[in-house]
C-alpha cells in the first residue's frame, strides 16, 4: 500500500504546479504571467523568512501582506489555536457570546484610545471598512439626520475590495469592471510631500494645514448635512507610506467636529506595532469616532477584522428596539479571538512595540543609504512601514511613463526582488514605489539584508532603463 501511493519530490511539486495552474486563481495577479512560468509556492516560515516549495528562503519584507508582526512558525500560537479548536470550533456571536470574543473585545477596549470601548469584529479589513460605514449611516438615522451617507477619503489610498469599501477606495483604475458602485464616495488629497502643490511644496506644516483643509472645503461643497465620515489612514499604504505633516489630524479633528462628522481610523494596516503602537491615532495623538483593523490582531494566524468604536457611537443602539442589522458569520470566531489574544500575548511578552520604536530609526537610515542611487526619488514612512519612490530624473522627480512602469515593476523589479530573496511590493497605484513592511522582530541585520538586495536591484533596474 505504502509502495502504491508514494511519490518521489518531483512528482509531488509538478502536480503541485498543475493544481495550482489549474484551478487556483490568485488574488490581483494577472494570471496570464503564469502561463510559461512556475506559480511561486511558499510552504513554510520561521522568524522573518519563508520558504518556498524549491527550498530557497526569502526575507519576508512584506509581513506577508503587512500581517505578520510576530514572525512566522510560532507555535504557541498555533497551540492556543488547537486548544480553542478542541474545546469550541464555532459559535456565532448573533444574540450569543464566547469567552475568547469576550475576552479580546475587553482587552482591544482597554488598547483604543479615548473612551472607543466598543468591539463589533468582522473577519477581513473590508469587511471592517465597509461595516463601519454602515454603523455611520445607521447611527446618523438614530440620531435624526438621516440625510448624511457620503464618505470622504484621500486620493489613492486603498480601503478593500467589496463593493462598499471599493467605493471608499481612492484608486479609480481599480474600479471600472464593478461599477456602478454605491453613491456617496468623495476624494480629498492626500499627504505626499513628495508630490505636493507647488504652492505648498516647501512647508510641511503649510501643506499639513492645507490637506486639511481641503477636507474641511470638501464637506462644505457636499453639504455637511449629506457627509456621513471622513476616512483616513495614520500612515497611507496605497500610494507609498505618506506620512501626516504635524497637526494634521488635530485639525481634522476639530473639522469633523465643527461640522458633526464621524473621524474613522483606517487601521487595518497601521494597527498593532507597525508604526510602534497598539493604534497608529497613538501615535499621532487623535482620537478617532471609529478604528477599523485585521491583518495584525492575529498576525494571520487565523482570519479576523473589526472595528473599535466611541460609546457616544453605541449609544443610540443601547435602549427600545434599535439595532444595527448587520453581521457576518465567521466574525469573531472562537479560534481567531484565541489566536489574536496569544498573538497580544507575545506582543507583550517580548515588547514588540518597544523594538519597533527602538530600531525603527535605525531601518530609516538603512533604507536612506539608497538615497545614493539615481533612482530612488524619496524614501518615507514611520516605524515599521516604508515606501521607496523611484523616479526617471531625480533633480526634477520626473516620474516614468505607464509604458516605462510596466517594463520597470512587472518587466523587471518584481520578479528580480524575489529572486534576489526579498519578498516586497513594488506597486504603481500612483508613482512607482517599493514599500516595505517586515515582521516586528526584525533588526539590524534583517534591515541590512533588505537594503543589500534593494541596493543591488535597483542599481540593475537602472542600467536596463
């Protein structure tokens, strides 16, 4: 019997291969590119790298898809998975509870700023996004002003896929094959320095003030009777890690106030040690109407989102017959809620927020060196979470061409980073850039590493130009 099912390696990666050729389709991915070539298969992690099914390692400098923050392979993670798994598999949290949802909903409210002391959990980053509009339009209907469901966010910044999120989403070239889309999304700028006004391009707190204000411009123009949220995140992904100027979101704050619209921190990135915080609004010093998260509550260990919110915001759900007609199956489940508290766990257990802020100075002035290549433009970012631009000219931060960042990103860089054994993003939703995410654990050594293989391919990527 043994003899009859054996198979030699080759065999069992080649079958692998025609599976996944076959009948897996990957997620943004042009599946065409696979044709004549292998689908890349990781089968493993440990620490800050991954392991392919060929045996070759790579530095995951992306955390995955920026959610692995305590590294991979840890078994006490897995452990308490099991162990929740044996004892409760599942249990909707629909008129019922569980004590791991429990659990990790009063320890999230003791993390969140302020007084966001209210957990709703979802199972994806989108599907927190797109929860927490609902929750604004509902709350607005409570609260009498029924008319108010436009939401505002930046140009570029990305908030998920589902039909809802998308509409949020700033990147129109994602979009058109799923319109018509919900009404109600409006763009506002964002906070690349890099790419600011001439008017504003030498002052970081002018532009900051600006930013902001064309928030404030946006809302007035809509009719603030008609906007519902403002959506942004701490740091923006989508676009390469713009960073706030100083006081921006205080006086964004203080326009949603004026104006009685909701503040919602897109955390699901930014949250859980990426910028050396429980929450990126730590960081900056606001407190937000609403934060939505995933990716990092458990390090992906098992899936799980939601949205953190102000007791002001439950408020109108506490009494008669109100109540937010919404929820998802899977959210909360009892082994995501156990594997995100053992995930805090060893957050706490081996200071990961400590070393992010520790080093993070450190990853910066690694990743500056690159500053000495013709085409790198501008290196920005916070704590763990960096994006790289690349430029044609650097004295005028000329920009390439679709046609140039098709042949430089897909042609060249993507593919040559990897082979070279770092696993990153070079993305052109916006100016191209390589953006960088790497676990918590991560050193010196590791930001060495990452700057040694950036240094040497992007230096190849130039003489091919």
């Amino acid at each position: 019997m043994g003899n009859e099912i054996a198979m030699t390696s080759s065999e069992a990666e080649l079958d692998l291969q025609q599976a996944a050729k076959d009948h897996l389709w990957l997620h943004f991915t042009r599946m065409s590119a696979y044709g004549k070539s292998d689908v890349p298969v990781i089968v493993r992690g440990e620490g800050a790298y991954v392991y392919d099914d060929k045996g070759r390692r790579y530095l995951d400098g992306l955390a995955g898809l920026f959610v692995s923050q305590v590294g991979h392979g840890r078994t006490e993670i897995a452990a308490a998975a099991a162990k929740q798994g044996s004892e409760l598999a599942y249990f909707p949290l629909w008129s019922y509870a569980h004590p791991s949802a429990i659990k990790l909903a009063d320890r999230l409210a003791g993390l969140a700023p302020g007084d966001l002391n209210r957990v709703f959990f979802t199972t994806s980053g989108s599907e927190a996004v797109e929860s927490a509009w609902k929750l604004a339009k509902a709350y607005f209907k409570q609260k009498g002003e029924p008319t108010r469901y436009k939401v505002l966010s930046r140009e570029l910044a990305y908030h998920g896929t589902s039909m809802g999120a998308l509409a949020i989403t700033g990147l129109a070239a994602i979009k058109p094959d799923f319109e018509p889309l919900p009404p109600g999304g409006v763009r506002v700028p964002n906070t690349n320095f890099y790419r600011a006004p001439g008017f504003v391009a030498h002052d970081l707190d002018q532009f900051g003030i600006w930013a902001a204000d064309e928030i404030e411009r946006a809302i007035l123009r809509e009719g603030p009777e008609s906007v519902a949220a403002v959506y942004l995140e701490p740091v923006q992904n989508s676009g390469g890690c713009f960073p706030p100027p100083p006081g921006y979101f205080q006086r964004v704050r203080e326009i949603c106030d004026r104006h009685g619209v909701l503040m919602v921190s897109d955390e699901v990135i930014c949250a859980f040690g990426r910028l050396g915080h429980y929450f990126g609004a730590e960081r900056y010093g606001y407190v937000p109407d609403i934060i939505t998260f995933a990716k990092g509550v458990t390090s992906g260990y098992s899936p799980l989102g939601g949205m953190i919110v102000r007791d002001e915001i439950m408020e109108p759900f506490l009494s008669g017959t109100a109540t937010f007609l919404h929820g998802v199956t899977f959210a909360g489940h009892p082994v995501s809620t156990a594997v995100a508290l053992a995930n805090l766990d060893v957050f706490e257990a081996e200071d990961l927020l400590g070393n992010v802020r520790k080093n993070e100075a450190g990853f910066r002035a690694t990743l500056e060196k690159l500053n000495d290549l013709p085409i790198v433009g501008d290196v920005r970012g916070a704590g763990y979470f960096y994006g790289i631009e690349l430029v044609k000219d650097k004295a005028t931060r000329e920009t390439f061409d679709d046609d140039e960042s098709e042949r430089l990103l897909r042609g060249f860089l993507s593919h040559a980073l990897f082979d070279a054994g770092l696993v990153c993003r070079a993305d052109d939703r916006g100016d191209p850039v390589i953006q960088l995410s790497p676990p918590l654990i991560c050193t010196q050594e590791h930001f060495d590493e990452i700057e040694q293989i950036l240094r040497a391919t992007l230096s190849e990527a130039w003489k091919r130009l």
